[in-house]
C-alpha cells in the first residue's frame, strides 16, 4: 500500500511514513549531522530554537540504556534501527535578565522533529517517532536538568523484513491512513 494525496502535496510529505521493521544498518555520522541540520532549520518562537538531541549508534556504549528508557514494548522492535534519538525542549527562554517560560517549547521541537523526519526519508532512511517512553527513566540516563523535559524519541535506520518482527506487529506494518482536509481545517471558528 503507497499513501496518495489529493492536493498538491510534496511527494517526499507523502512517502514518509513510519515503520517498525529495521535491518539494524548503522546510520554514518555524515548522514546523521544532515538530518540534525535540516532539525535546525525548523522554525521556533523568537528563533530561540529549544531543542536538543541526544542520540545513540546501534553499538554505541549509551545505545542499550537508551533503548531501554523506552516502553517494553517499544524496546521489542527499536532496538534494530541504526540509531535511537531522544528530543528534549528548553521550557524556559534563558538570557542574561532572567528566564522566562517559552509556551512553545514542545511545539517548537516537534517541527525539529518533522524536519528531521523529512530530511531522513529524503536520504532513504526511515524514521519512527515514540512517546511510548518512560519518560522519568529517559530524563535520568539522559541526564536532562530541571527546566528541559524530554518531549519524544525516535529512530532513525532502513526498513527492514517485517517477518522479523512479532507476529501482531507484522500485521500493523503497514502505511497508516490519514483524515481528509475537511475533517481538519475549517473556516471560520473551532470545530470539534
């Protein structure tokens, strides 16, 4: 099954998608600072640019501790990508006369991620978005402060034999729908 879309869309917008299966291929450093690039390129409130990133390489001496700050289910499958990341905000905009909460952070961050997705399905690789994690334990490995809070992992890799994962999961390994424009923009007030 291939996504379509009716409108104009960028092909790449419509390709990305987010798949479980991963072949475990190391993800080179080169192609990783490209993806961590086009993160930074995302607009952000007043251009403060909350986000950070901390990753590992499958193999990496933090890869295990990583993937195991993830639910267990989610454990089952990540652990085959190429590299696992954890995206953390900055709640607070900080400078020189104080430090004032950002309303954005989290929103802000999460356009960092969909650059990041971008750029990585525009390379070849696949990306898999997750706030299946335990978000407590992924602070502490981390070792994110106060005022940062860790908003979501990913993983970053190429697709891999979808019989490779459990059996209920072969099942869902497929390219989801999504809803059409009339159900999510309107004109005019809120709608629910």
């Amino acid at each position: 099954m291939t996504r379509t879309a009716s409108q104009k869309v960028l092909p790449l917008i419509v390709e990305r998608w987010s798949p479980r299966a991963f072949d475990g291929t190391n993800v080179p450093q080169e192609d990783l600072d490209v993806i961590f690039e086009a993160a930074g390129l995302a607009a952000s409130a007043y251009n403060y640019q909350p986000w950070q990133f901390a990753y590992a390489h499958k193999g990496d001496a933090n890869f295990d501790a990583f993937i195991d700050a993830l639910v267990p289910f989610n454990q089952t499958w990540a652990k085959e990508a190429g590299v696992i990341v954890f995206a953390v905000s900055d709640e607070f905009m900080r400078s020189d006369k104080g430090n004032n909460p950002n309303h954005s952070h989290s929103f802000d961050t999460g356009a960092a991620w969909a650059h990041a997705a971008l750029q990585a399905t525009a390379m070849g690789y696949h990306t898999h978005g997750m706030t299946g994690v335990d978000f407590a334990k992924a602070a502490e490995v981390l070792g994110v402060p106060e005022g940062y809070r860790v908003e979501m992992a990913f993983v970053i890799g190429k697709q891999g034999d979808v019989k490779q994962l459990p059996e209920m999961l072969q099942e869902r390994e497929v390219i989801s729908t999504r809803k059409p424009v009339s159900e999510i923009a309107f004109a005019g007030p809120f709608k629910v």
